[in-house]
C-alpha cells in the first residue's frame, strides 16, 4: 500500500482491488471504488491563463498551479484536487491503475 498524501485533509491509495478516498473535510467525497467501476484515471495540470499562453506559444514548462485527479467511472466522472502531493507517486498510480484496468 503506498499513500500519495496522507494529512488532516485528505488521503487516497489502492489497496485489494479497490481505490479508496478519506477526505475529513468533505465527508461526501469519502468513498470505496471497486477498479472494475473504474473505466481510467487522468491527472489534470491547471495552469494560470498567462503560463497556458507562453507554454502554448513558446513551449515553455511552468509548474502547475494546482493538479485535478479525474476518476472516470461508469456512472460520471470524480474530480479530487490535489495539493501538496508528491506528483510523481500520483502519476505512478494513475499508470498502474489504468494498467489493472486494461487487463480487465
């Protein structure tokens, strides 16, 4: 089991066959998603509009303002928003999820 972030607000991880969101702040988003509900996981950059321009213009890098993790289930999609996340790990999970899911 390998926690992508774990503190006052919010944790997320897979562990069985599941993907599982604690969020103390937000109790509605607290969940247990079975993977084969799960159809893929995206991980959205949200840049401000004047780092989208040069990045889009000159091809210039910027760190995102804020990161999305999108859930796309069968039934609608879920978006968490992260913050102070090692993005690195996220992206790992996101690839070995998605990868789970493609074997199904």
């Amino acid at each position: 089991m390998a926690i992508i972030r774990k503190n006052p607000l919010f944790e997320i991880y897979f562990e069985e066959g599941h993907l599982v969101l604690n969020n103390t702040n937000y109790k509605k988003d607290n969940r247990v998603i079975d993977i084969e509900n799960i159809q893929s996981l995206e991980l959205i950059r949200n840049l401000s509009f004047l780092n989208k321009i040069i990045e889009m213009t000159f091809g210039l890098n910027f760190p995102a303002k804020s990161y999305e993790l999108r859930i796309n289930m069968e039934n609608g999609f879920k978006d968490i928003i992260l913050t102070d996340c090692d993005i690195n790990k996220v992206e790992t999970l996101i690839y070995e999820i998605n990868q789970i899911i493609n074997k199904i």
